[in-house]
C-alpha cells in the first residue's frame, strides 16, 4: 500500500489530544480497535527491535497533519550554489545522478508497499546494477533533504585527475601571442614556426607542440578576446547582444529618423554623366513609413534640406529628429545652434539652422551603426526590390567590387525613369500588408501611419507661409556693408531700403541657390526678417534706357526719404529760432537806444568849398537764401557763358 508508515513514537509525538499522549495507551487503543488484524495497514519494522507500523489512513486527519508538518519542518532546499555545480556538469554526470536518484525512490516505494529493508535493498540493487552499500551510500547523501535538492545532491563530485599542463617558456609564450594577436590575422602554424625558430637560437626552453600551444592559449586568451584583437572592434562589438528598442510608444510623426543611401545602379543623368546616385529619406519612428525621399547626385545639404521641407508640407513638423554626424545633416544650414553639433567649427554669431528654428530637437547616433538608425533595414529591403529587380538588370553593379554581376555595365538607366522606378518600390514598400513590428500588428506602414495620425491624442505641427522659406533657401551669416547697407553675396548686389539701418552688421541672408537673381531674404542676428532684397543686376556703360530707370528709382527713393523727413521735422528754422531765443536778452536790448558816431568826411587840400558833414546811416542786409543762391549761380553762367567760374 502506498503511503506513509509511522511508529507508535511518532504518532504520540503528533498526538494533540487527538489520540492518547503515551505509547501504553496508545497501544491499549490500537488493542481495541484492532489495527493489528488490518494486515494491509499495519506492518512489522524489519531492523533491530522490531515493532510495528501503522498506515497513515488510520490516524485522524489532525494528526496526520501534524505528522506531515514535522516531516517537511526539517527539510533543507539545495542552495543556489549547488544547483549552479549541477548546471555546469557535463551531460553524463547529470544523467548518473538521475539514475541514482530513481535507484532512491524505487526503494522508498518498495518499503511504503510493505517490503522489508532488505527485501527493497535487493530488488533495487538487482536492478540498478549497485551494491547495497552503494545505495546506503546515496540515501545517506540526501538524507534530510527536501525532494527539489536531491538530484543537485546526488551528482557526482569527483572531477577526475587534471591533466598536466605542457611546460613552455614565458618570453617564448609572449612573443607566439603578440604575433598571433595582430589584426593581419597570421595562420597559427606560420606564429608557432616564427616563434620556434627564435627559441632555438634565443636558447628559450622548454618549447611545447603546435596543438598543447594551442590548447594554452585557447585556455589563457577567450575567443572574445582573440576576436577583438584579430578581427577589429566591430566584429567584437557584434559578439554583444544587440539592444531591442521600442518604437511603439511614439505616435506618427513624433519622431523620424535620417540617412542616405547609394544604390549600386548605373544611371545617366541629363548630362549624359553615369553615376550611381543617392537616395536621401526620412522615415517615421512609429510606422516605419518612409515619409519623404529624393534623388540627388551627391550627398549634400541642399537635398537633406529639400527632403525636410518636402516632410514637413505633406506631413507636418516632428518633435525630434535622429540624424548621423555626417557632414551634409550636421552642417550649419540644417542643424546650425544646436548645444551638442560635434561638426565643424562653432561660433557664436553662426545662424540657426533649418532644424533648430523649426523648434526640431535633434539626437545624434552612432556613425557606421545600422543598429541606431531603423531606416537602413528599410535600406537594405530597397536594396533587393529596386538594385536588384528585373528593371536594373544590366545596370545593377553588386555590392562589393568582387561581387559583379556578369553583366556588369551593359546598360545605364536615365535618371527619370530610375526616378519612377524608385517612387513604385517605396510606395510598394510602404503599402505592403503583414508588417511584424509591434507598432503594426499585420497592418501595413502605411496603415499604421494614417491609423496612429487620425487618434485624437495625435498632435502635429505646421509651418506657416512665412516659415516655408526656411528650407526653400539656404541661409549663411554675412556682414551688409558700411553706408547703405549694401549686400554682396555670390557676384550679386542686393538691397533694400530697410537694409540702410543695419549698415555694418551682420545679418543672416537665405537664398535659393538654383535662382540667385530672384532675390534673398535678409534676418537680423535674432532672426527677423528685415526684407526681401532685391538682386541689382549689372547693366552696360552706354545703357541710357537702364540709366533713366536707375535715375528714376534714386529720384523716387529721395522723394521718400524727404517725405518722412518732412513727416519728423515739423517745425522750420524759423519757428525754432524763436522757441529756443532768450527773451531777457532781448528785453535788455530793447531798453537801450543804440546811436552810432557821425563820421566827418575830409575835405581834400585845393577844393573850391568846404563839403557839408553828412551823416552815414546804416543801410539793412539783403536777406540771402537757396533761391537768391540758385538766382546767382545762373545768373553767373549767362555772363561766363556757361564756364565753371
């Protein structure tokens, strides 16, 4: 019978008024109730003082709990240190403790079925191949033990004999190693003959075999390390597990993300030159859409500044923005002010980029790091369905220089049709349905994008009218010149009334460069605009017609000046003469009578007679003013005869 068996001193030991609390009345009680003619429940103890026990299905339910609570208040659970020994077993050392660990319970089994000791020591020596003492041995070993820490307990714990280690000698060792850890990646054989031969005549010994030398360093040096010495740190930095980033917390157009890529297409351009071009896109975080793309030649900041502005029309302006250290996104147009642009130099008076003044934050990644940008593991899916499809064949030029196809620059794609060719693979690419990212669930990126933008917590800014010249025109900081405010820029003049009052100082000028003679907006240093500046184009010496017009132009920029100075100036000469004479003065001299001296005139020696005195009065001033002037100066040319006097 299965079950638990238990002596008369152990059911008194768990009595608690349940049963009687000596072993005399315990057995006046079993007398009575005849336990011992139940002879499936009731057995005799087969060691030294014989005995009885009793099936637990005679005691009541307390005292069976009781019994059962003293049993497990004893136990001890395998330690974590134990468990970890085990683990590092190898497989046959945890399969003998498993064999051990059945011989163990086949013998418990045997004696709760009524079996002797002897009897269940037999049978599970017989078949488990051990001897009864053997098996001693093992129940000894996990006695006490709570049932989940006996097999860690069985395991054997013998590790044999170490094997000797082959002696070698240090400066020989030194010298193999800082051979074979070199990044040229030499052969194992070709550093151990190298060594060898150096050995003998440096005199250093002992010199062990090629394969115990191999063992050594295989012991001394892990593979991490090998790896990293001989294959660079990439490789090493590969043998890391790659961080899993979450995307889904962000909604659509959140954040977006940055880069370009090369196809490896042959493409002719309207020029006739053949080139493999460049794609320059963005992409959203939350979606995976590729939201907006172009074409461009080159990687440069004009097409990343264009690809921006495409963004924001259609879709609106991000919150952040992850963009490389490379040279056309951390350039001073697109990202110019921001705290941490690690590229170029920084100055203080440098205008705000593209980015910055939209109010973008920007978050650099690591260069040369497919793992910090998503948007190249849309790159590398554009790499098979564009470079590669049937489209480009001829044309597709592999990946690698040793990687050509046979057909290897037999054909150039124009650029027109490459261009329509590129816009179907991407809106294949976003429309394609049973996406696995968590964001998507099976939908597609574009899905998921239309999806994410139409719930009502979704918030997305946009630019304005004025704000759109921002990315229509590159911006750099020049000073207007000294006077008029003057700008020179490019071979080209440019001006504007408004542009005389910031003569001398520095002002920011955005132009597009495709059209420089449509004119530049001009900013000041806290980047208002000023004005839209005209460009003033150069006209031949003899132009009498460009002449006039420029005649006209300054006469009508005169009139407007003396009307606003009119505007300021309201009281004449005149007026303040008399606001700012003193009338104290005045009042004195009004007092007092001025009277000048005769003057007597003389009379020459032989004159007939005497000439009467005469008085010499004063006569009053001409008053002399810019019309008597202008009188004068004509009159003068008529009696010159036009002559300069």
């Amino acid at each position: 019978m299965t079950g638990r068996w238990y002596t008369p001193a152990q059911i008194v030991a768990a009595a608690g008024g349940d049963l009687p609390s000596s072993i005399g009345s315990l057995n006046k009680l079993i007398a009575a109730r005849g336990w011992r003619s139940d002879a499936a429940r009731t057995r005799h103890v087969a060691k030294r003082g014989g005995g009885f026990e009793y099936h637990e299905s005679l005691l009541p339910e307390g005292v069976r709990a009781r019994l059962a609570l003293a049993e497990t208040a004893d136990v001890v659970e395998a330690s974590d240190e134990s468990w970890i020994a085990f683990e590092r077993l190898p497989a046959k050392k945890k399969e003998e403790a498993e064999r051990r660990l059945a011989a163990i319970q086949r013998y418990d089994v045997l004696i709760r079925s009524g079996a002797t000791a002897s009897t269940a020591s037999l049978t599970v020596c017989r078949d488990y191949g051990c001897a009864a003492r053997t098996l001693t041995r093992w129940r000894e070993m996990v006695a006490g033990l709570a049932r989940s820490a006996q097999l860690a307990a069985l395991a054997p714990q013998h590790t044999g004999t170490p094997s000797r280690r082959s002696a070698c000698h240090q400066k020989a060792y030194e010298a193999f190693k800082s051979d074979y850890l070199r990044p040229e990646q030499p052969t194992f054989s070709a550093c151990y003959r190298r060594m060898k031969a150096v050995a003998g005549r440096e005199g250093w010994a002992p010199i062990p075999s090629e394969r115990a030398l191999r063992r050594h360093l295989d012991n001394d040096v892990s593979p991490a390390v090998q790896t990293l010495a001989r294959e660079g740190r990439d490789q090493a930095k590969a043998l890391f597990p790659a961080q899993t980033r979450a995307r889904q917390h962000f909604h659509a157009m959140q954040a977006v993300t940055m880069d370009g890529h090369r196809f490896d297409v042959f493409v002719r351009t309207s020029d006739g030159t053949i080139l493999r071009p460049h794609l320059i896109a963005l992409q959203d975080l939350h979606s995976g859409k590729l939201i907006a793309w172009r074409l461009a030649t080159s990687e440069n900041k004009d097409v990343v500044r264009l690809v921006i502005g495409d963004m924001i029309t259609v879709h609106g302006i991000p919150e952040m923005i992850y963009l490389d250290n490379g040279r056309a996104f951390a350039s001073k147009d697109i990202s110019g002010g921001t705290a941490n642009r690690f590229r170029f130099t920084a100055k203080p008076d440098d205008p705000d980029g593209l980015l910055t003044t939209l109010g973008v934050t920007i978050h650099w990644t690591t260069p040369y790091s497919g793992q910090s940008k998503p948007i190249e593991r849309a790159f590398r899916d554009l790499t098979d369905t564009i470079s590669r499809h049937p489209f480009c064949a001829g044309a597709y030029t592999g990946n690698r220089p040793d990687a050509k196809p046979e057909n290897y620059g037999s054909k150039a794609i124009e650029i027109e049709a490459f261009r329509s060719h590129v816009a179907s693979q991407i809106a294949e690419h976003n429309g394609r349905a049973g996406r696995k990212a968590v964001a998507c669930r099976g939908r597609s990126f574009d899905e998921t994008f239309r999806d994410s933008l139409a719930k009502p917590d979704t918030i997305v800014r946009w630019a304005s009218e004025s704000q759109r010249s921002l990315w229509l025109m590159a911006a750099t900081r020049i000073k207007a010149r000294s006077g008029n405010g003057e700008i020179h820029f490019m071979g080209n003049r440019y001006w504007h009334p408004a542009l005389t009052g910031h003569a001398g100082k520095r002002v920011t000028v955005r132009y597009d460069p495709d059209d420089l003679k449509a004119g530049v907006k001009v900013y000041d240093q806290a980047n208002r605009l000023i004005a839209d500046a005209e460009c003033i184009l150069a006209t031949g010496f003899d132009d009498t017609d460009a002449a006039r017009k420029h005649n006209r132009n300054r006469a009508g920029y005169l009139k407007a000046l003396k009307t606003q100075k009119l505007m300021h100036t309201v009281m004449t000469a005149d007026e303040l003469a008399a606001l700012y004479e003193d009338r104290t003065v005045r009042a004195a001299e009004e007092d007092e009578t001025l009277r000048l001296p005769s003057i007597p005139r003389i009379v020459p020696r032989g004159g007939a007679a005497a000439l009467r005195l005469e008085e010499i009065e004063d006569t009053p001033e001409t008053g002399w003013d810019d019309e008597a002037e202008t009188a004068f100066s004509r009159g003068l040319r008529l009696v010159t005869g036009g002559r300069q006097p």
